[in-house]
C-alpha cells in the first residue's frame, strides 16, 4: 500500500507542478493550481500485501479527482494474477474509465475490450470490480470464446 500511496502522490504532484511552472513564468497576478490537471501517460502500479503485482494501470491522460479515484483517458489496465508467477490474467483497454484504486474497481461509460487467455469481450457501459473477479457489460456485448465449450447445447 506504501508504494501505491507514493505513486499516486508523485502522479498529483506532477498535475500541480506543470500549473505551478506556468504561474511563476507569467506574472506577478494570483494563479488558480488546478489539481485536476490532466498527466500524460501515467504508468501506476498497484501490487498485493505480499509484494507482489496486481494491477498496471497505463493511459495517455490521467485526472486526479480525489486520492482513490482517477480518470483515464486510452485506459490499458494489466491485470496480473498476484503472485510470484506474475502472470497476465487479463487486459482491459478503453478510451476513457474511472478508476478507483482502493477499491480495485475501474469502470467507464463508453466501451471497453477484455482480453484473456480463454475469452475475448466487447461492450459498453461496463464495470471490473477485481475484489469479485466480476466484469459486467451492460450494452452492445459481443464474446468470442477461444476454450472449448463441452457439453454446452445438451
């Protein structure tokens, strides 16, 4: 958790930084520093109590809206299976997504694509809450399956 915190002050720091630079340089009139200032291409890693990773959370913007919860914008969330085998077990990729990283949950209102070994998924209005291992999609849902299915039409 130690790190997590850490990398998500540094990722508000840098939103500040860029609005602080511009108001020493401009002149000696007050300047608003907007917290929410968008990063460009914010890599945060988030990792188990053990040390090991859980997530890799990448996308060409990222908003700070409160300590836990950042907007994305290209999200690419790696999710990895939390041990030392450090494993891909699915990647999500959409162009915009909320996530709340105390909560493990990401979400977004547009659409998303869900990459595993056994399935591939599209869809919009959509949720992965890690903590239940649960991915809902809620619109436009397509599924390609690349496991075999037995027994499924009996």
């Amino acid at each position: 958790m130690f790190r997590l915190r850490s990398a998500l002050l540094a990722l508000y720091a840098a939103a500040l930084l860029p609005a602080a630079g511009r108001a020493a340089g401009a002149d000696d009139r007050a300047t608003a520093i907007a917290p929410n200032a968008p990063v460009t291409d914010p890599v945060i890693s988030t990792f188990t109590p053990d040390g090991f990773r859980l997530w890799l959370l990448r996308g060409s913007q990222c908003r700070v809206i409160s300590q836990n919860q950042l907007e994305f914008t290209n999200l690419n969330l790696t999710v990895f299976g939390g041990d030392a085998a450090n494993q891909i077990d699915s990647i999500f990729l959409s162009p915009t997504a909320t996530a709340w990283v105390d909560q493990t949950r990401v979400s977004g209102p547009g659409t998303v694509r869900v990459i595993t070994n056994d399935f591939e998924a599209t869809g919009a209005d959509w949720s992965y809450d890690h903590r239940q291992k649960k991915v809902s999609l809620r619109k436009n849902v397509r599924v390609v399956f690349h496991a075999q299915l037995q027994s499924i039409l009996q």
